[in-house]
C-alpha cells in the first residue's frame, strides 16, 4: 500500500528546494558582482590579471592533489617550477584557482621585495602558516602578526645583536662529540654511513646548549656515551624530527590544513614540551643560586638568561625558545648535509676548497680560528654554502597573504609587464627553489652547483635564503659561520 506524502512533508521539501535555488542564485550574482568590482578595480589601478594555471580536472583539485603527491615524493620544488613552466617559461607569476578560492605564486623578485620591504605594510604571513606551526611552536615569532609579532620580536632580536653570541668553544665541543660519533677504522676511515642525521643531532645540541645553558646530548645518546640530566636526547631528537616532519604536511595541505588527523602530532609535541619546560625550569632554577656561573665569573651567553630578564612567563619563554630551536635545528643541519653532499660529487670543488682552508687556516690541528670574522674572510668558502643554498633551497617555499587590497608590480599582462590587482585576503605563495633556478636570472647553467658563480656577484632579492625585511632571519649570522667548527682545517 502507497502512501502519499504528507503535507507538512511537501511544504519542507518545497521550502528545502526554494533555499537552495534562493543560496545558487545568491551565489551566481555574488560571484558576477564581485567580478565586476574587480574588473572595475584592476582598470582604476592600471594593473592586468596574472595568467592563470588551470586544474585538470572540473572540481578545480587536481593542482592540489598534484601538489601534495610531489610533496609526498620529495619532488614538490621541482613540482613548482615544472607546473609554472606549463604556463610559460617566462611567466613568473600565475594564479591558481582551487575549489572556491584562489591563490598566486610568484617567482619574481620583484615581487618578493614589494611583498617583503617596499609594500610589506601591505602583506603578513597567512593564517595558514601559523595554524601548521601553531601545535609544536604556540604563539611566536614566526607564527604570530600585527603587534604580537612586534612582542616576540622585540623580545628576541636585541639578544641577537651581541658579540657574546659568537660562541665557538660551544660549537668546538659539539665538533669533538661529534668526531667520537664518527668512528674511525684502523686503517684511518670510517665505515659507510649517512652524515644527514648526525649533523641534525649536532645541531640539535648546539642550538640547545645555545638556548638553554645545557645541551640535550643527542650525539652522544645515539653513541651510547652519555645522557644529559636524564633527558634522553635521542628520543628528544626523534620526537622533534617527527613533529616538523608533520608540521610540513599540515602546511602543505594550506587551507585544507585540518583534514589531517592530530593524534600523532599532539603525541610528539607533549614529548618536545615535557623537555623543554624541564629544560628552562632547571636554567631559571640554576640561576636564582647565588653562586650561579654568571657571579662566579665564568658568564656565557644563554639566550633563556636574556629572555627571562624581560618576561617570567613559562608558555613564553618556552615558545620563544622552541621558535628559535627549530630555526637552528633544521635550516643548520639540512646545510651542513648538502654541503658535503656537492663536495662529495665535485672533488675540483672540494680539493679547491681544502687547498683555500689549509693555506687560510693552516695545516695543524691545534691551530684554532679566534672568531667569526676569520671565517667570513674565507671567500671560497661562503661561495660554496651560498651555491649550495641556491640550488637545495633549504626553505623551498615562503609566503605571504594581503591585508588589504593592494597590488604586486609585476606579472600582469601577456609579457607579466603590468601590476597585478591582489585583493584582501588572497595568499601569495613565494617558491624559492624556483626563483633561484631561474635560467635568465642565474644562466644557461642554473642547475649546475658552480660556486664561482658568486664572484663579484652582487646579491639581491632572487636570493633569500633567510628571508627579507623586517622578518628577516635573526640568526644569520650566528647559525651560517658555525657550519665549520673553529679548528677548520680537520674537516678536509
């Protein structure tokens, strides 16, 4: 037996269907009028719409899920410049429209100084990269804007600004640890074995003796040689190695950042803090002694010590500190990786190097290097860790989001002569493996690992390894040098 739909039934799929036909039609004349406003707009500004990279598919997804793949593969800066190249390969800024929003990537430097120094009132960094990092690193200056942003920076950056920073007997002790790690053979070679991991471990250690007054010791737990007040620093490295790992994915999705699941992320990130707020407990409990290290005499520069003078707050000082910890974690150690990566497949380069350090530095492995301003005079040198730079592109990508309607000066048009209208809210993201592949910016052989290509090179806004501006890297110049320990010459 039938039954016939019921009134009160009829009148709410009646009601049901007039909303939806009421909210497509409300979007079609959003969407028309918003295109009008923008077209209005563009004129008004003289500015041209950037050349559009389109999706293969009819949802608009198909850059997004190729994207993630690559990224999955460890091909996603190659992925970049591969998809820009569909466009054209002198189109170097498009925009690519994903589901119900857009965004634009540039590889124009021209663009990156605008965004970065000239318009930079203009553009911050997105929420999007402060929800990846927000779970391991919290509030920050890396993850916060607008006047928090000039809190964590006004707390940091005057420690940065020191001489006493410039430690090399901490790096040198780091160097020796990590020398015993390196087994040597009878025969006066180790066995085979892969230098990436060891140099994060080297890092991690320095950073954290840097940062806290004491290191976490991961070299030496990894060798089973000792442990630092019971802080297991293997297990730490490897927690943290994880959480960057995942915070890499979260970034990557973009808006689409919370499809993934937290458990394992929240797992890590307990673990990391669980060390860190023992880590800055013990230094500021240390220093309430009345025979601290600084009293005795024998004072060195512990950034916690800085920081703790300006603020008592634990959530702080371990944000700001751990904020600091992954800039010289990561970007260190992927570096020291890579530069002995290229020295190992361009022996001319490498012996070239060891005659220049030798003959700089001399031959006896007592001999030691008095300060950081010997290293940089070592020209050769800094040609080689900006080539290798260059090429990897440590930070592959950066990014940025409109605050306000504004504009970019370049990449309009059909020859990307012309501004290009940015309305508010549009994210801008900034391939830097991209730019610094650039053939007709770098030549024929861009991608080729030639350190002689910075002779008398003068460097501008196509390189930016530690970014620009006002966000610049505040760490430059403490973490680059110390890429050599001060007894240089025992490397080669």
């Amino acid at each position: 037996m039938l039954r016939l739909p019921t009134l009160s039934s009829r009148i709410v799929a009646i009601g049901l269907t007039f909303t939806l036909f009421t909210l497509i039609i409300y979007k079609v004349i959003s969407s028309k009028l918003a295109t009008a406003r923008y077209k209005a707009e563009l004129a008004r500004r003289g500015c041209a719409p950037a050349p559009t990279l389109r999706s293969n598919n009819l949802l608009g997804t198909s850059r997004l899920k190729e994207s993630i793949k690559a990224t999955k593969e460890d091909r996603g800066p190659q992925y970049v410049v591969s998809a820009m190249n569909e466009v054209g390969t002198n189109i170097h800024t498009v925009r690519v429209p994903i589901l119900d929003y857009e965004l634009l990537v540039t590889r124009d430097p021209e663009n990156v100084k605008a965004m970065f120094s000239t318009q930079s009132a203009d553009y911050d960094i997105s929420a999007t990269r402060s929800n990846a990092f927000m779970p391991l690193l919290g509030e920050g200056i890396f993850t916060s804007r607008g006047t928090q942003w000039k809190h964590s920076r006004a707390l940091v950056r005057p420690q940065f600004s020191r001489e006493e920073i410039s430690n090399l007997d901490l790096v040198e002790r780091h160097v020796q640890t990590l020398l015993r790690v390196l087994k040597v053979g009878k025969e006066g070679w180790t066995e085979t074995l892969d230098l990436q991991p060891l140099f994060f471990y080297f890092t991690l250690d320095t950073a954290t003796e840097f940062l806290y007054g004491q290191s976490v010791h991961s070299q030496a737990a990894i060798a089973g040689l000792e442990k630092s007040g019971g802080i297991d620093g293997a297990e730490f490295s490897r927690h943290f190695g994880a959480a960057k790992h995942l915070v890499d994915k979260r970034g990557a999705l973009g808006k689409f950042y919370w499809v993934m699941p937290m458990k394992k992320m929240n797992a890590h990130c307990r673990e990391i803090h669980k060390v860190i707020d023992r880590l800055i407990e013990d230094r500021l409990r240390g220093k309430k002694d009345a025979l601290s290290l600084e009293e005795k005499g024998n004072r060195k520069f512990v950034l916690l010590d800085e920081l703790a003078k300006e603020t008592q707050n634990p959530l702080e000082l371990r944000n700001e500190t751990l904020h600091t910890l992954m800039a010289g974690r990561d970007p260190t150690g992927a570096l020291l990786g890579w530069v002995w990566y290229f020295l190992a497949r361009h022996p001319q380069t490498f012996m070239k190097l060891r005659e220049i350090v030798l003959a700089q530095f001399g031959k006896s492995t007592t001999s030691v290097i008095d300060d950081f301003a010997q290293l940089r005079r070592c020209e050769y040198l800094q040609w080689v860790m900006y080539e290798v730079l260059r090429i990897i592109a440590v930070i592959p990508m950066n990014e940025r989001v409109a605050l306000r309607d504004t504009t970019l000066p370049r990449g309009g048009g059909e020859d990307g002569s012309k501004p290009i209208f940015v309305r508010e809210g549009i994210q801008i993201l900034i391939p830097l493996y991209a730019i610094q592949h650039r053939p007709d910016i770098w030549g024929e052989d861009a991608e080729d690992f030639r350190p002689e290509r910075w002779q008398g090179r003068k460097i501008g806004w196509e390189w930016i390894p530690f970014g620009g501006g006002a966000r610049k890297c505040l760490g430059r110049k403490f973490h680059f040098p110390t890429s050599l320990t001060k007894n240089a010459n025992r490397m080669f």
